[in-house]
C-alpha cells in the first residue's frame, strides 16, 4: 500500500489536502505553520487534520520499515518466494505483518524444534492429514535412541502440530475475535499485601472483574498501576471451552485417532502459545486505547492551562506561602524582572502579623504593585486572608495561582540560568508571580507531566505523552504568537521552525545588539536562514517597532498585498490597521494570486481589525468561602464556590480552597446524559459546586455542578 492511500484509509480528508500535506511536512514545515499560512494548498485544513496526517504518515513510515527489514531477513533465510513477498507488501498493519512472519521467525529452542531435529516432523504431517488409520502402527517407525516409545513419538508431533495450529493466520484472528468481543479482566488481591497502607487506595480492585471492552481508560490504568505496585494479580479471561471447540471445527475433519492426537496439540497450542500470546496482545491494545485517551485528555487540559488568562504586564508581588519557614516574597517588574525579595513570617508559629503587614505595605508602595499572587500551596489560605486584611491605599487585586510544577522549576537548569545567585525558595515565588503575569511563558519552562493537569501520566506510552505535549505546547505559543525582544529561550524553543538552538541564538544576539527593530532583522542571527524565518516570522512579534505588519499574525510574504490594500484605498498601512469600515468593505478576490487565496486574505483582514490581539480572556479575582479551611469544616448540601484544576474522562476536580480537591462525578455535572467533561466544563472555570459527601478517612470529596 502507498501512503496516501493508507491515510486515506483512515480519514475522510481529500486526496489533494492530503498529498500537498505530505509535500509540505516533507519539506519541514511545521503544523502551525501548515495550518496557519498555507491554507489554499491543504484545503484549510486545521491542526487536529494536520495532526493525523503526521501521525498515520509515521505510522505508515515504520511499517513500511519493518516490512523492509522482514523482507531482508527471509531473503537471508532463502525462503523469500513472490507470492510471500506480495503479502509482505500488502499488509496493512504490524499485527497482520508479524503473524506473515510469525512461521519464519527465529525461534529459541522450542519443544517443536527438539521433536524436529529427533525426526518426528514426517509423524506430524502425516497425523495432520488426518488419513492414516492405524496411526499406531505408523509411529512406531519413529521409535529411536532419542525417542524411546511411543508415547514420546506421539508427544514430540503434538509439540510441532502445536507450533504449526500457532502460527495459522485464520485461528490467530479467530481467538483475537473472541478476545475483542468477550474478554474479562479479572483481578486478584496479593493477601500478603491486605495490610499496605498504600494498597487500600486501590481496594476496588482487590477482587475485581468485567469485560475488557468495557473498562474505561483510568479504570484500567488504575489497576495496571496496582499490578505493577505488586498488591493485586490481573488475568484475561474467555470462554476457553468454546474457543477450543472452534479451532477444533476449523482443524479436525475425520474421526480416527489422528483426531485425538490433534485434539491433544490444540490443547496446547491453546493453553501454551495462542492465548497467553493472544490475551496479552488484547491488553496491550487495550492499554494503548487507554493511553491514547490519558494523553489526549492531558493535552486538552494543558491546552486551556497554558491559554489561561493573563494578568498582562504589570508590577506584580508574589508570595510563596509558608508557616515556620515564613513567606517568600518577591517584587517583578512589568516584564517579569526580579526586582527585590524578602522572607515575612505571619503565620505561626512566629505570628508577625504587624511586622509582615508593614513590610508588604512599603513594598506595595516603593514597587508600584499592582497586583499580588500568592501560591495556592500550605498556608496559601491564612497567608491570602493576612494580605486582604491589609489596606492598601491603591486597589490591589490579590489572586490565588497555581503553584504545581514550581518547585521543579526552581530547581531546574533554566531557573538556575535566570537566577544562579538566588536559592529556589526565591525562584520558586518568581514563578508564581510570573504564572499570573503570563500562564503559557511560564509554564513552557516546566515539563508539562509535572503541572499535574492529567490523569496517570506517569503509567502512559512516554514516547507517545511527549509528542503529544510538546505538539500542544507548540500549537498554543504560535496561537498565541511571541514578542520576540522579550521573550524567554525557552518561549521562544517552541515557535514554529525555531528550536532550542536558534532560540539560545536569538537571545544571544538580542542581548549583544539590542532590541529587534524589524522582523528583517531576525535573518541577521546566527543559523537562522531562509526556511528557519519562513516558519517562525509570522508568530514572532515586534512590538513598537519600524512596521506596524511586524506586530501582527501577517506572514511578511504577504505584506505586499497589504500595502496594495492600502494604496487602493488611499490609506497608509497604518492607517489601514484598525479601520474596520475600510477592511470589511475591501473586495478580496481582487487580491487573489496564484499562491493566496480567500481563506489566507480573510485571515489577514480579521488580523488587520485588531492587530496582535492575545486571543486569552484576561485574569478575574476569584475568593473562596473564608469559612472553609479544612476537609473537616466540609458537610453535605453545603454550596461553595471553586475553580476546576483537573479534568478526566469520569470526571472534573475543583479546588475549593483546602489542600484536598473534590471531585465532580461526570454523573454530577448536569441533570442530562454527558458524554464529554470538556463539553461541560473547562479548566481554571470559576464554579459554584454542592458538596455531596465527605470521606475524611480516604480524604475524597464528592460534588456536583450547581447550574
């Protein structure tokens, strides 16, 4: 099979968007890119369609590769014929491929393989044929030195029958039917284990089964967790009886005693080889469904956490809340500078109410703050209630931020690189006050598994998580786009068609020569050519610079036609951006070339309304009932107000303001069928919930959405 037709085979997109796709990833050029710029040439398509182009193109690329390394080996074995090769050729996945060369392959020393080098292959077929009638007779001319009666003649055939009934195509799918459409997942305790602490988390499974096909994706990652903890055992089970009773029927055509003997060799093939082999292969697919939605619902909520809402540039206080340590503070410049740091201890034991509440005064005075974060860790709620007891004699906005991650960050490299003489208590509070500042040019400084918005992504494909994360982190900083006079290496690593090394280059060259004037001016970095700018000049910004298009999502291969835009309708380019009258009234197919069209020119003239809009709400002050400290102060019926943190596929976890967060059933989220969380709820939203139980002892709180 070619290419385009296997991802045709899994898609509905056109042939044409899926051909200049490929062509155009073949030339590294990146989704955001595709998705954004070259429109006319993949049909508009958007980055989900590109996204599966990529993912069935490198899946199509390494079947193709182990097909060629297949193909080698059984030429290297002199057993390749056309008509092998012609299936080879046409297999269309890794299961149908591997059962192809399942015959073939090399194998350890088997039962089969001893029972064929003492002679006994001849036995087998002739027993297989199922024509002899006195097959006892028979073998008795395969009694030797190596096998000495007959009942070790008739064992060594039944091993090679076994090995041949394993390798049948037909049987294999057969059974993989049955397992697909009736297997039980079954679970047992490990009584030794009764006592662990740790265990009791998993207890709904300690004796535990239903069907497979059945077990939704964190149930199931919940109890390959507890098996790979070691406190319980999980086995596959079907209907063994029946599924022998159906090799049997497709094997088995006479009634002599070749029947019995073959009935033997299904026994063992079915017991030894198929479905150990079989059950296994059904739960790894299983746990591969199970990832791909683990990662596909860690990669929905990392999208809304780093598209969360900006406080903006603003002098911010940030305060890493504590008790006997005290609270970190820190005072950040409208771009994020680390001004000036401080320990304050209001909280006990030392209880310095009058001393902290001076300190953060005159530091809210002498750094112009106009804004306070303060991390959502211990002591986050009596440090919060301590600072809205303060009066300020300007208004001072006090948010509560997310600290998840923070502590990775303040001991990473990047933090030590920003801040190689400040200790990671003050790193740590720079990054909250950064996070409020500006959500997604922070947290690109983490790695995303640890901002803890996921659901068992430490149990997942790792492989798999990081394409997938770092697609997302990549799609949202070119959704977004980037100043690049201001920006992080980091920020700048996940722009389109930049990277690690030309982002470390773009900031060298900023720092040696100043600001960027004009987006031009970028081409002058060192190993930035002509495809690197191509890629990433549309996402990265020039603010306050020579051209006004160097502020926008305008790629500079279309500046041209704005210009013309422009002249049309006697205007400067400056006095186009921004007139709405004179944009919407301009007859675009006018402006049409061989290589834009519409759906490029309708981009540029919403671009052109509002010129380097951030596409992200804008932060909103949240409070949490200042009643509720502690899981105990919780009872049912009581209405709080919260913020969704975590978002599964059973459910959504709201942080109402104490250290455990309560869960929203999926069932409790609203009074009809939900099918999907994200239909329903989104990350970071503000929400009023209704507790409905409390369990102090597992420390779980129940919700519901109050509408």
């Amino acid at each position: 099979m070619q290419l385009i037709p296997y991802i045709k085979s899994f898609t509905d997109l056109p042939d044409k968007s899926i051909i200049n796709t490929v062509q155009l990833l073949n030339e590294d050029c990146t989704i955001p890119f595709i998705s954004r710029y070259r429109k006319e040439m993949t049909g508009d398509l958007d980055e989900v369609q590109i996204g599966e182009i990529v993912k069935y193109k490198l899946q199509f690329e390494v079947l193709e590769k182990r097909k060629t390394a297949i193909i080698k080996e059984l030429a290297a074995q002199e057993v390749l014929t056309d008509e092998l090769n012609a299936k080879i050729i046409a297999a269309n996945d890794l299961i149908t491929l591997e059962d192809i060369y399942l015959p073939f392959k090399k194998k350890r020393k088997t039962k089969a393989e001893i029972a064929r080098n003492q002679g006994l292959e001849p036995l087998a077929k002739i027993i297989m044929s199922q024509r002899a009638e006195n097959i006892a007779s028979i073998a008795q001319k395969y009694i030797t030195a190596e096998v000495k009666t007959l009942a070790e003649a008739f064992e060594g055939a039944q091993h090679i029958m076994a090995e041949w009934i394993n390798e049948r195509t037909d049987i294999r799918n057969s059974i993989r039917y049955q397992l697909e459409k009736f297997s039980i997942i079954a679970t047992t305790l490990i009584k030794a284990k009764v006592e662990n602490e740790k265990a009791q988390k998993y207890r709904d499974y300690f004796d535990f089964s239903e069907p497979l096909s059945r077990c939704p994706s964190h149930r199931l990652l919940a109890i390959l967790r507890a098996e790979n903890e070691g406190f319980i055992r999980v086995k596959i089970e079907i209907d063994d009886e029946k599924t022998i009773a159906k090799i049997e029927d497709r094997i088995i055509n006479s009634k002599n005693d070749c029947a019995n003997h073959i009935k033997i060799a299904i026994q063992d093939a079915y017991k030894r080889l198929l479905f150990p082999a079989l059950a296994n292969e059904r739960l790894n697919l299983a746990k591969e469904k199970a990832d791909d939605a683990a990662i596909q619902v860690f990669a929905k909520n990392l999208k809304q956490l780093l598209l969360g809402a900006p406080l903006g540039e603003k002098h911010i206080l940030a305060i890493d809340p504590g008790f006997k340590s005290g609270c970190k503070v820190v005072c950040l410049g409208a771009q994020g500078e680390l001004l000036y740091n401080e320990t304050i201890y209001p909280n006990a034991p030392q209880n310095d109410l009058k001393g902290a509440s001076g300190k953060i005064s005159s530091l809210v005075n002498a750094y112009k703050i106009e804004a306070i974060a303060i991390g959502n860790g211990t002591a986050s709620r009596e440090t919060e209630q301590f600072i809205k007891n303060i009066k300020f004699y300007t208004d001072i906005e006090v948010y509560v931020v997310s600290e998840a991650g923070a502590s990775i960050y303040s001991a990473s490299k990047i933090a030590r690189d920003e801040f190689p003489n400040y200790d990671v208590t003050v790193r740590g509070a720079v990054s909250i006050g950064r996070r409020l500042a500006d959500p997604l040019a922070e947290l690109v400084k983490i790695d995303a598994k640890s901002i803890g918005v996921g659901q068992y992504q430490h149990d997942v494909d790792q492989v798999k998580l990081k394409i997938a994360l770092d697609s997302t982190v990549e799609s949202c900083v070119n959704m977004v786009g980037v100043n690049v006079n201001t920006a992080s290496e980091s920020l700048l690593s996940y722009v389109s068609g930049i990277g690690p090394k030309l982002a470390e280059n773009i900031v060298a060259f900023r720092a040696e020569n100043g600001a960027f004037a004009t987006r031009n001016d970028i081409k002058k970095v060192a190993r930035l050519g002509d495809k690197a700018f191509e890629q990433s000049a549309g996402f990265l910004r020039i603010k306050n610079g020579k051209n006004a298009l160097d502020d926008s999502a305008v790629h500079p291969e279309s500046y041209d036609i704005v210009h013309k835009m422009a002249a049309d309708n006697n205007l400067t380019v400056a006095e186009l951006i921004g007139n709405k009258i004179v944009l919407q009234s301009i007859q675009l197919e006018k402006y049409v070339t061989a290589s834009i069209g519409l759906p490029t020119l309708k981009d540029m003239v919403k671009e052109l309304e509002k010129p380097g809009l951030d596409p992200r709400k804008k932060a909103k002050v949240f409070t949490f009932n200042q009643n509720i400290t502690s899981i105990n102060d919780l009872q049912g019926g009581q209405l709080l107000p919260g913020i969704i943190n975590n978002i599964t596929n059973f459910g959504c976890f709201v942080d109402i303001g104490i250290k455990e967060s309560g869960l929203i059933h999926i069932s409790n989220l609203s009074d009809t069928f939900v099918s999907d969380v994200n239909s329903v709820v989104t990350l970071q939203q503000h929400v009023i919930v209704k507790v409905l139980e409390v369990d102090i002892p597992r420390k779980r709180i129940q919700l519901s959405l109050m509408r």
